[in-house]
C-alpha cells in the first residue's frame, strides 16, 4: 500500500498538528475499506494502476485537507486549496530574493542599516503584489474552467512518505546568492572593496587562484543545477540524493586541491594591517579543512539517503518515470 501511505503522507502535511494523527488514521480506514470493497467486487487484489484511480478519485490531497480546515475562502473552494499553497510558496520565495538583495547591497555598500530600511517597505509591496497576482490567477482558473486541469494527478508522483524536502526559502536563498558569486566570479559583477575588522586595508587574492577559476566556475555552475532541480522537483528523492552526493564528494575534492595550492591571500600594504600575511593564510587554511571535511559528512549522509531511495521500490528513477 506504498501509494496509499503517500497520499496519507501528502494530506497530513497539510493538517493542523494536533488533528494530524486523528485524520490521517480516519483517512485510512475510510481507504482500506474501499480498497477491500473494491477488491471484494472483482475477486482480486487491486493493481498498482487500479489503486490510483481509487486514489485520484478519491480527491487531491490538498483538496482532502482542505475540508478539515477552518478557512474562510477568499476564492471557489474547489480552487482555494492550490491558490493557499501557491501563495505561500510565491511568499517563501519572495522573501528569499529580497534577502539576498539586502545581503548584497550590504556586502557592496557597507551600509547595514540603509539597505534594511529600503528593503523593508519594498518587501511589503511585493508581498501585496504576490496576494493580489495569486488571487488573479485562481479566480482567472476557475473561471475559465480550469479546476479539471488541476485535478490532474497521480499519487506516483508524490513524494515518499519518510521524505522531507529542503524548505523552498533555503533553496532559493541559496540559489540567489550563488547566482550572485558565479557573476563575482566571473567579473560580471564587482563590490567595493572590504577587509575585515581589524585588517586596516583590502585584501587580495593570490595569483594561485588563476588555476582554479574554471574549476570553481564548473562547480558553481553544477551547484545552481542540483538546488533548480531540487526546487522544481522536490518529490524526485533518489534523484535529488545522487545529485547532492556527486556534489558534496567534487566539493570536498576541489578543497581538497585548493588547500595544496598556497598562498591564497596577499596583503598589498603589509604595514597597515594589525595581521602577518602567514597568519591569515593560515586561517583561511584552517578554514577550507573545515569546509572540506563538512563537505565529506554532508556527502555521507547524502549517500545514506541515496541508498534509501534505491531500495524503495522503483530506485533513483521511479519518480522520474512516474512523472513521464
């Protein structure tokens, strides 16, 4: 009953905590005995396709939580389920952009207290913005009959019901802000110069970094794919999994490499800072070790859950195919 116990999963997500268990335990008797009234008809155990349809018949999971909540609905109640978890996903991602929008006016300008005070009005009137878009669009669909195209689903593309996916907010911050370092990178995009507090003057990065710039860059690049590919197919675990791990492991490799390629950092006016050129070296060596090393535990841990997801039924790519 590996499709039942996803549907359950996915309807309890969306249920008040301290109602959870209750529902989703109803919820399932009211399954099985369709499923055994069903299978008592036709004299046999229901196929994998059979209990889809039971499934999608049954209604979406959205839609099923939604008739145990308290809401008033601001739009058709056929319809509010997908605007309320729409709008909070637009919200979530919205307040990720404008975060790395204040961190890099803050690492350009210097200036904390300026760029919050621009951001946070802003912010306001794009979360009243995303409101009003989102509540266009539901009441555009169902008027134009568009309910019958959300309804189509299946219960094989949801996610496991033990899996837990990276918040829509990490994701997108960190999308946002590796968008932002691969044009650094690159040069497309420059910062005023900082040094840390105590340092007295900027500080520069060695000439040893010229060896790593396309490394760096392939990396950057293939960070950015794995965190689109976990944000727009959450439910994909085997396949997120493998990514994550062929990420931590070309990570904690390409640290590895930097760490044998010293010095990182230069220091142009050695007299003006409070700090030896050794020293700071050093630091950033402790540093990369560190990074290195999380890396690699990161990347068990990825393996562990990769190994999970081959042995569930239909490995890495059953999601993948479920979806075609």
């Amino acid at each position: 009953m590996n499709l039942v116990e996803r549907y359950l999963a996915a309807v309890g997500r969306e249920l008040p905590e301290d109602q959870r268990a209750d529902i989703v335990a109803e919820l399932r008797d009211e399954l099985m005995s369709k499923i055994e009234e069903r299978e008592g008809g036709l004299g046999r155990l229901l196929d994998r396709r059979e209990q889809e349809a039971l499934l999608v018949e049954h209604g979406h999971p959205l839609v099923v939580a939604h008739r145990y909540r308290r809401f008033q609905a601001l739009v058709g109640p056929s319809v509010y389920p997908f605007w309320w978890a729409g709008l909070k996903a637009a919200l979530v991602v919205g307040a990720g952009v404008y975060l790395v929008v204040v961190a890099v006016n803050v690492f350009a300008t210097g200036e904390v207290q300026r760029a919050v005070v621009r951001a946070v009005p802003a912010l306001w009137e794009a979360f009243l913005m995303i409101f009003a878009v989102s509540t266009l669009i539901a009441v555009a669909v169902e008027r134009s009959g568009g309910v019958a195209r959300l309804a189509r689903w299946r219960p094989s593309q949801l996610p496991p019901a033990r899996f837990k996916t990276r918040s829509r907010f990490d994701l997108v911050v960190e999308i946002g802000l590796g968008v932002v370092f691969i044009l650094w990178w690159i040069g497309a995009l420059r910062f005023r110069d900082l040094a840390p507090a105590g340092y007295g003057a900027p500080i520069a990065m060695a000439p040893t970094w010229a060896a790593w710039r396309t490394p760096v860059l392939a990396y950057l690049l293939f960070e950015l794919a794995t965190n689109l590919v976990a944000l727009a197919r959450p439910s994909w675990s085997g396949t997120n999994a493998a990514l994550r791990l062929a990420r931590n492991m070309a990570g904690a490799g390409l640290l590895f490499g930097i760490l044998q390629t010293s010095p990182w950092f230069l220091l142009p006016d050695p007299g003006r800072h409070s700090v030896t050129e050794a020293s700071l070296n050093r630091g950033v060596e402790i540093g990369l070790t560190c990074a290195a090393l999380t890396m690699l535990a990161l990347g068990v841990v990825s393996a562990w859950r990769l190994y999970q997801a081959l042995c569930r039924p239909g490995g890495v790519d059953g999601s993948l195919r479920a979806a075609s």
